[in-house]
C-alpha cells in the first residue's frame, strides 16, 4: 500500500513540474495501531525524499543537493505511543474541513470515527 501511495504522490508532483495542472490527490491511510501510522508515514517521507534526491542526480551519479534527515526512527520513545492522545491534533475535528496540505494522511480508524461522529 505504501509503494502505490509513493507512485500517485510521484506522479502528481512530476506532473505538476512540467506545468500539468491537476487536483491534488487525496490519499488516506487508515490502521487501528498509532504507532503503525506514525511508522507508515515517517518511511512515506522518506522514501519521496529519496524519490526527489534521485531526479535531482546527473548522469555520473552524484546528488545536486543532499536532504537534512528528518527522520528519527533511531530514536528510543520512554512511553508507549498508543497512549498519547493528542496524537494529529493538527487534523481539523471534521473530515469536511480538511484541506490539500493534509493529504496523504495516516490516520488510525478511531480518529475517523471521533471525525466521522462530530456534528
């Protein structure tokens, strides 16, 4: 699921590069696990961080410009990520109000059902 979430987001960046003006696609990512989310959409970034370093290369293999890590999948959590509650409190409370730079989202199913039930 990730590589076809790769491939639509590679796909709506390269055509927006060459002047092609399309709808942002609206992908959603959705698990009952917080911390399998989170995992899913930090390898996301990754990976389309890759996908740029490598169209940016020449011919002889070296990169034009190197991306700073923003990965900090190294790192030791001291608490359990499941019991954190304001985990993507920068989602709007209804599905409604979300906006292109939300998209794609990993997002747990109860987060969709508290967005869904909201009146």
């Amino acid at each position: 699921m990730l590589y076809k979430m790769l491939l639509v987001e590679r796909d709506y960046q390269l055509k927006l590069r060459d002047g092609i003006a399309i709808a942002r696609p609206r992908q959603v990512f959705v698990t009952q696990s917080r911390v399998l989310a989170s995992k899913v959409e930090e390898h996301f970034i990754t990976y389309l961080a890759s996908l740029a370093v490598a169209s940016r290369m020449d011919y002889s293999g070296k990169s034009a410009q190197h991306p700073t890590n923003v990965n900090e999948a190294d790192r030791m959590d001291l608490f359990n990520e499941e019991d954190v509650m304001s985990w993507r409190n920068d989602l709007p409370e209804r599905f409604s109000e979300l906006q292109d730079n939300h998209f794609p989202l990993f997002i747990t199913f109860d987060r969709v059902r508290r967005c869904a039930s909201s009146p």
